[in-house]
C-alpha cells in the first residue's frame, strides 16, 4: 500500500510546477479512488492499481488536459453530463442562458400546450436537457453540425432520462421548414479568430475549435441565427444568446437590425454581460 500524504505531497509540486491550482490534486486522488472528495480523510493509502490510475490522470492534468475530459463528467443544472473532447464542458455561466429560458417559457408560454424549443450549436446537449428538465411538457428540438457531439449529446439525454429530439445541420439548415418555436436558445461560438491563441492552454488545445471561433468579429453566429430565425418562430416568440463578455452591444444592434423588440440582458456570477434576449413581433 502506498500512503496518500507522500502522493499528494509529491502531486501537488507536480501540479503547481505546471500553472495548475494544487489544489486539484485531492480532486485528482478522488477521482482514481472512485469516492468523493470529503471521503478522503478516511484513507490514508491506496494500492498499486489507483496509484496507477491516478498517475495517469496526474499526468493528463499536467499536460493540461481539462478536469473534466479526464473524469468524463461535469455537472451542470444539477444534472451529470458525459463530455469529452468533441464537445465543449459546460460553464456555470451558462446556467444563466437556461434558467432564463426555463423563465420565459414558465411565464410567457404556461399556457401552451404544444410549446417548442429549438437549441442551437447544442454540443453536448446540456442546453437543451437541462431546458427540458425544467419545461417537461415542452417540445426540445436540439441541432449541431458535429456528428460526435451529437452522438454525445444523445447519450447524455438518454443516461438524464429527458426526450430530445436531435437534428444534424448547420445551424437551421437541416431543421424542418415546416417548424416553428416559441424560444430558440443558443450558445454559440463566440470568441473572435484572432482571439483564439490568447485562450487559457486548457481550453485552446484540448476543447473542439468549431465550437470556440466565432469569426473575425466573433459575431458571425449571432448575425446568421438571429437573420434566419425569423423564419422559425412563432409571431411573440423569444430568441437567447449566451454571450461573451463585451458582446453585449453588439449582439443587441443585431437584434434590433432583424427586428426583435424588447431586448433585454443579464449578467452572470461574475457581473460580466452574459445572456441577451428578443421577442419577434
């Protein structure tokens, strides 16, 4: 047996001469172990065979690898969501975008009984499950133009137990002209191209690119959705973005050149600009 105080010892210098938080190194043993992480003061050593797994995960981490690519999970709305590098790990600031769409829907929509959502760049699907988690009786439509983060997406709905419809395109292209929604939702890629290599080494090299670049401006999504949305929702029908930090202006002028009427935003943990909304009148 090997005795935790000496790994964690020697994990933490390894950890901290990388740029990561020591920290993650309980984090790290846990995860080997199998327990959660106030379990671990009852230990105090492990065998061979988690000493292995987490010297591989140790490893992992300090090359940068993301916590959560190398667990394979990550919380989110209360919920637990398989991720991997096809898809982008969901942010606590995105919960904003769903419970402000889980709002809407309760105190706009209560009364429809055929109500529909349609989730945008959905990834791993953490939008639209936690959307039809919250909205039961809503019909959840969930589109991305990356087969694997669909196929990831799929898996997640099934192990939550939620019914989401899934759809391959490119933004609206694939969906069906004959559909219309109360709420469309996306978060999109939004950070600018030139922007890109700046990014924290954890998320640049390790998280999938077509579901960072948003282009020159990192506008490109938020011009095109917002441009053919009209088309899909339903006349009182709202459309959300999460958006990056000073984007908000931006995507509200956007809104308003399509015609979307009480814009409105708000902001996250942080206080940074991080959901922007509209009605199509």
């Amino acid at each position: 047996m090997i005795e935790i105080s000496a790994i964690l010892k020697d994990a933490k210098e390894k950890l901290k001469a990388n740029g990561i938080d020591d920290r993650e190194a309980r984090l790290l043993l846990s995860y080997a172990m199998n327990i959660d992480s106030a379990e671990l003061v009852k230990f105090t050593s492990i065998n061979e065979e988690t000493l292995e797994k987490f010297n591989d995960a140790l490893d992992k981490r300090c090359n940068h690898v993301p916590f959560a690519y190398i667990t394979g999970h990550k919380e989110f709305m209360k919920l637990d969501f398989v991720v991997n590098d096809s898809v982008l790990i969901p942010r606590p600031e995105t919960e904003f975008l769903v419970q402000k769409a889980i709002d809407i829907c309760e105190e706009k929509f209560k009364d429809n009984l055929n109500l529909n959502i349609l989730d945008l760049c959905t990834g791993s699907g953490c939008v639209a499950i936690s959307i039809k988690n919250g909205v039961p009786n809503a019909n959840v439509f969930a589109s991305d133009i990356s087969e694997d983060a669909l196929s990831v997406a799929r898996q997640n709905a099934y192990l939550n137990n939620m019914y989401v419809s899934f759809i391959k395109s490119d933004l609206f292209e694939s969906i069906n002209k004959g559909l219309r929604f109360d709420v469309i939702v996306s978060n999109p890629p939004y950070i600018k191209s030139s922007e890109i290599d700046s990014l924290e080494i954890d998320v640049k090299d390790n998280e999938p690119l077509i579901a960072l670049d948003g282009g020159e401006d990192g506008l490109n999504f938020y011009r095109t959705i917002a441009n053919h949305a009209k088309s899909f929702l339903n006349k009182g029908g709202v459309l959300l973005f999460e958006i990056g930090f000073d984007e908000k202006g931006s995507v509200i002028e956007i809104l308003k050149e399509n015609g979307f009427k009480d814009i409105d935003s708000i902001k996250d943990y942080s206080q940074n600009d991080r959901v922007v909304f509209g009605t199509y009148v």
